[in-house]
C-alpha cells in the first residue's frame, strides 16, 4: 500500500491543520495534513493537502466528502500527485 496526497478546497478562513486532519480522519491514517496560509493574515487560503495512509482511503475520502458541506463551504477533494514537505507550506 502506498501512501496517497489528497488536495481539500473549500476550506474556510479560520480552517487549522488539526481540522483537516479531524476531519479525514474518520476515512483513514492521516499521515499529515496541512491548510496552506497567507504570509501577512496567516488566514487559511481555502485549501490544504492531506497524506493519507493508502490510496483505498484517499479514494473513500473522497468519494464521501467531495461535495458536501464543511463549515458553510462547499468541499472539494482531489486525488493529486502533488508531494508536500513541511518547508514548502508554512
């Protein structure tokens, strides 16, 4: 099983890292998830990414989330390539 990278839009101004991970949690081993912030506000962007365990639960993830209402957004979840590291998100 390889691990998988989820990007998450929708996310509101006030959306933290833990919410992130709270909030997938229940579809998987969140290996790290984290909301990308402006330098000045440090208020969320909207979106965020999140390494899941396996690919089957980034895909249950989104299957379940993509769509639905978070915090009065609407979430949108993709299954990315895209690789994040610590030094390239805060």
């Amino acid at each position: 099983m390889s691990k998988c990278m989820l990007y998450v839009g929708g996310l509101s101004e006030a959306a933290s890292d833990h919410q992130l991970r709270h909030l997938l949690g229940s579809y998987g081993t969140v290996v790290q998830a984290y909301v990308i912030r402006y330098k000045r506000s440090k208020k969320s962007a909207g979106y965020g990414f999140a390494e899941m365990g396996s690919k089957e639960e980034a895909v249950s993830a989104v299957a379940a989330l993509d769509g639905t209402m978070f915090e009065d957004n609407r979430l949108r979840l993709f299954l990315t390539t895209h690789e994040v590291t610590s030094s390239s998100v805060r």
